[in-house]
C-alpha cells in the first residue's frame, strides 16, 4: 500500500467484527472468532488498539489476549511497555515463545534492566520459562552487571534442566564474566559437555576484557590443539592481547598460525594485526601489513602513528599522520605526543597550534603533551601561552595537569610560579610534592626543598621512590651529606623503599663532591644490585676533581668494563696516566681512542634569543674571533 493510503486507513476507525446474533448476544456483541478475525486483518498500531479495547470490555478468553500480544511484538515503532501493559492484562500467561520475543527485545534495547523486571512478572503470574527464555536474561544481566539476578537466573536454569544447553552456558560465561567472576565462568565452561567456537570465544574474550591475558594465551594453545578451529573473532582477540603485552615473539608465532592455516585476512583481523606489530615494535612488518591494507581507518592509521613515534621514527609517523584524510583528537595527541617524547618541541607546539585551528578542543592527555613539549623547550613566552589556553578550555582544575606544569614552570626558569600553582592547588598526591620538591632543588634552593619534605611528612603524604630521588638530588646541590645520609636511610628504616639505581648514584655523587670518596666507594660495594656506568662515572668525576689517582684509575676502569667504548672514561684514564706520568700507558689510551674511533662528546646548551631557540648563536663566529683577539681561550 503507498503511503497516502496507509495514512488514510490509519486515521480511519476499525468498523466491529461481523458476527451472528446469537454468538453475539452470548459473548456480550463479540466473538472470539470475529476478533481472531479481525486482528489478523490489522495493519495499524491504531487498530490494534482499537482491538485490545473490544478485548478489555467484553472480556473475551486468553486466546485473543495471545494473537494481540502476538501481533503487538511484531510492530517494532511500538513501545515496549505496551507490550508489557497488554501482558499484564492478560488473564493468564501466554505461550513461552510470545514472551520469550519480548524478552529478546527487551535485552537488546537501552534499558536491558526491563527484562529483568518483566522475568519477575512472568514468574509472579506462573509462566513457564524454557531453554530459549534463558538466554536474553542472562545477556540482560551481563549488561547491567547485576551478579544477585544473574546466579538466580543460573539456579532456575538448572532446576528446570536447561543449564546443559550450549546456548545457555555460554550465556552463563559471559554474565560471570561482566560480573568479574572469571573463575565462576571458567567452571561452566569447563563443564560443558560440548564446546563449539562461540563457546571457546566466550570465555577467550572474557580473560581478554579483565586483562587476564596470560589464561587467554593458555586457552587458545588449549583450542588448537582440540578439534575446534579459531575463527576470526577469537583471533583478533589474541591479536590484540598480543599487542597488549607487546611479546613480539609469541605476536609472531599467532601471526604464523594465521598465515599456515589460511585463515581470510578480513578487515577487522588485518587491522589488529597491524596494531599488534605497531604496539611490540615491530614497524617494517606493521608496515608491510598497513601497505596491504584497501582502506585504513582511523584507528589503525592512529596506531601506526604512535608506534613509529615510540619507536623513533618520527618522520614516517609524521608521513603517515600527513596522508589521513580523517584526523580526531586522538590522533592528533599521538602526533604531538611522539614529537615531544622525540625531543622535537616546536614541532610538537606547531602541530597543536594547527589542531586549534581546526577548531578541534583539547583534553587532558593533549595538553600533558603540550606541557611536556614546552618544559623542554623551556621558554617562559611558550610556558604563559600553554597556561592560557589551559584556563581557556577549564582544564585547570585536573590533578595531573598542575603537576604537569610546576613541572614546566621550574623548567623554563620561574620557580615563583611554580610554587604559586602548588600553593593553589585544590587538592595534591605524592606526585605534586614530589614536582615541587624537584623544582626547589632544580633552582638550588635545598633548604626550601628539605622543608616541603618535612612538611609532606606532617601531612602525613606517604613519599615514594621518585620522591626520595628529588630530595637527595636537592641534597647533593648544597652538599647537605649528614642530611643525605639521613635521609637515604630512612627509605628503608620508616618506608621500608629499596633503593635504586638512581638513588645509590645520587648517594654516590653527594659524597664524592664533598671528597669521601672511600665512603662512596663503600657504598657502592654494598650495593645489594650490580653498580652501572652511572654510578662508576660519578666516581671517577669525584676523583678526577680532588685528584684522587689511585680509585680514578679504578673507577674508570670499572666504567670501561661496562662500556668500552666511553669517551669520558678513556680521557680521565689518559690524564690520570699524564699525571702520573706513565707516558706510555697515556699514549696507548690515546691510540686506542683513534683506532675506535671514540671521541668525548661535546656539551650542547640552548639559548632564546628574540624568542627563537637556537642551540648555536648566529653570530657565534664573530663572538668567537673577538674572544681570540682578546687572548680569551674558548672552550673546546
């Protein structure tokens, strides 16, 4: 019918059912069969409730209440609780396979909550369930993750004997599963007597959801090894765990299960595996993989980029970024991010000032990015522009934001405003004294730092490792040694820490510079771990300074044995042989260095001339040569 003719009869009343007079008269004007009739002729939502209204007043039997509730469930633009208001109108419950219609609907709708409550009025009015009621109630239960509802659910499931239906356990699996009681979900699936691929995906993908990755790894070694083979689906979940815990060889080893067993390379299967290569590291054969792809989209795209930012190639994250039709603001917080984590700043401010253009609105995780990105450029023009636009879009009220930029203040040199962000903070962690400790002892201000370390602690904020590393670095600035020495032990002694590295070389370094170093040296050879180049060199520096030969020779010999090709290491070793005069063994250092080619790397510092940073004056020469003629010696 054309759609002006369905408008037509729709606004049209439904004229009463033919029936005989004496039927009519006994039925009170209208018989069950004239009914039957008539709805089964009904085309509209009016005429059906023009129909249920006959039924209502003249009280006709069940049978019209079950066609009605019949022809209700098959007009999808009518609302579910009418459905459920005819139901309850009925006098006794319908068939198993009407309401079990309503009870698939209503699982799959936005408010899975109503199938459990429609379950209660079918159990109040004496329906009977079956094995096909079971499932929609178990889903509607893994929805809203109601764990009392979904174990009652399983409990009428085995009373009635339909709790061994493969449709049922599986169901079963994933209400536990949503509910996080993957042991209890591991149970039904172990005893089940038949297990077919949805049943294995079932339970693989609920170790994959709560992050139990290492029983998903197992499980699916498990079904190859069974008669089952893995489909897709179950595949791009492994995929995916794969590229989770970034184990490159076991990625490798699923990807050649794929290849071996010709499984078809859909989509969905070729993009995880993409994000897979990406996520381990593996770019060439993400590449090839990404290169093979008909259509990229944004995810997959987004993907590449951050994994060739992570892995340091951020001209081919840039080039791939660059053929994107289709940027959203993930992607463009993986651009800046990779080229702030790769030491390219402006960039990474340049690239944020065009996402802004776009009208595209940062969050949180951009704009850490961002702040990163000035800290290391370390301009105070850039650091108030960042600050702005951080109050521009109310994201200054968040927690890791301000820790971000106490952060960024101490590093572009104002130490005022870092303070009086930490001052104003709504509310601070560990890591917010921890930021605000540093940037006292980045600006040499020890004291300040050991009194907002007493202050943390009559707070009662519990200090972590990073935070005894700012404080022992804010010690070894002022050479506080007593208080070092204090406070070293006091990681262990009150906050039962263990000392890292980092810790033992800050410990290291504040003893040497205040020249005992027999007592560093004690230090290091107590260490419970293997001592690394960091450490050594921290020595061999303090005894290069207070002329100590015998431990340098020592200290740089130890660096030398971890890493032998340290140009520092070989030139303190030279000098000390100098000094010494042990000119031969001076010389064969020397030479050694030209034979490997080793070269003592020169420091770089950075300037901001006119709010440009450069990391070499433009007029350098020329200051150079005025330096010469001044019989000034410039460092080399």
């Amino acid at each position: 019918m054309p759609p002006a003719a369905a408008t037509t009869r729709a606004a049209m009343p439904l004229p009463p059912p033919a029936i005989s007079a004496g039927v009519a008269a006994a039925s009170g004007g209208y018989s069950i069969a004239s009914v039957i009739r008539a709805l089964s002729v009904c085309t509209t939502i009016d005429q059906i409730k023009q129909i249920h209204a006959h039924i209502w007043r003249t009280k006709l039997d069940h049978r019209s209440y079950s066609l009605l509730f019949d022809l209700v469930l098959s007009y999808s633009s009518l609302s579910l609780s009418y459905a459920i208001s005819v139901f309850s109108s009925m006098h006794s419950p319908p068939p198993s396979h009407l309401f079990n219609r309503l009870l698939r609907q209503l699982s799959r709708s936005g408010e899975p909550s109503s199938a459990l409550l429609f379950y209660r009025r079918i159990r109040d009015a004496g329906g009977l369930l079956d094995e096909y009621s079971f499932p929609p109630l178990l889903k509607a239960a893994a929805k809203v993750s109601t764990l009392v509802e979904g174990m009652e659910i399983h409990g009428v499931a085995v009373k009635l004997g339909s709790v061994s239906d493969p449709f049922v356990e599986t169901c079963l699996m994933g209400m536990y599963t949503s509910c996080d009681r993957v042991a209890d979900a591991r149970k039904v699936f172990d005893r089940m007597a038949h297990r077919d691929v949805v049943s294995w995906n079932a339970m693989i993908d609920g170790y994959c959801r709560r992050g139990i990755l290492d029983e998903a790894f197992k499980l699916f070694e498990e079904m190859k090894n069974s008669n089952v083979m893995p489909d897709e689906i179950i595949l791009c979940n492994i995929v995916s765990a794969c590229g989770r815990v970034k184990n490159l060889n076991y990625s490798k080893a699923v990807h050649r299960f794929i290849i071996e067993n010709k499984v078809k390379m859909d989509a969905y299967l070729l993009s995880a595996l993409v994000t897979m290569y990406a996520g381990t590291g593996c770019m060439d054969m993400a590449q090839q993989l990404f290169a093979k792809m008909p259509e990229r989209n944004l995810i997959v795209s987004t993907a590449m980029v951050s994994g060739f930012s992570r892995a340091g190639r951020i001209d081919d994250a840039r080039a791939i970024f660059c053929q994107m039709e289709e940027k959203d603001l993930v992607c463009w917080s993986a651009m800046i991010s990779g080229y702030a984590e790769n030491d390219r700043p402006e960039e990474a401010l340049r690239i944020f000032e065009e996402m802004l253009a776009l009208g595209i609105n940062p969050d949180q995780i951009t704009m850490l990015s961002v702040i990163s990105a000035c800290a290391n450029l370390g301009t105070m023009d850039k650091a108030n522009s960042v600050h702005s636009c951080i109050d521009h879009y109310e994201l200054g009220s968040e927690l890791p934001i301000n820790n971000a930029l106490i952060d960024m203040y101490a590093k572009c040199g104002s130490l005022e405003r870092a303070r009086d962000v930490f001052e104003k903070m709504p509310r601070r962690n560990v890591t917010s004294w921890t930021s605000m400790i540093n940037a006292f002892a980045m600006h040499g201000e020890s004291t300040d730092a050991l009194s907002l370390f007493a202050r943390l602690k009559e707070e009662k904020i519990e200090p972590n490792g990073v935070t005894f590393l700012a404080v022992l670095y804010a010690c070894n600035h002022a050479g506080f040694v007593e208080e070092g020495k204090m406070i070293f032990a006091s990681m262990v002694d009150e906050y039962d820490i263990a000392p890292k590295h980092e810790h033992y070389g800050c410990m290291v370094d504040l003893l040497g510079r205040a020249n005992r170093l027999r007592e560093a040296l004690d230090l290091i050879e107590s260490m419970p771990m293997a001592s690394n180049v960091i450490i050594w060199g921290s020595l061999m520096s303090a005894c290069r300074i207070h002329d100590e030969f015998e431990l340098g020779e020592l200290a740089a010999k130890r660096v030398l044995d971890l890493e032998p090709r340290h140009g520092g290491a070989l030139v303190i070793l030279s000098n000390i042989y100098a000094r010494e005069q042990r000119w031969d063994d001076a010389r064969n250092i020397r030479q050694l260095m030209e034979e490997k080619g080793v070269v003592k790397d020169k420091g770089i510092s950075q300037i901001d001339p006119n709010g440009k940073t450069r990391e070499k004056h433009e007029q350098s020469d020329k200051i150079y040569s005025k330096l010469d003629s001044m019989r000034v010696y410039k460092w080399k």
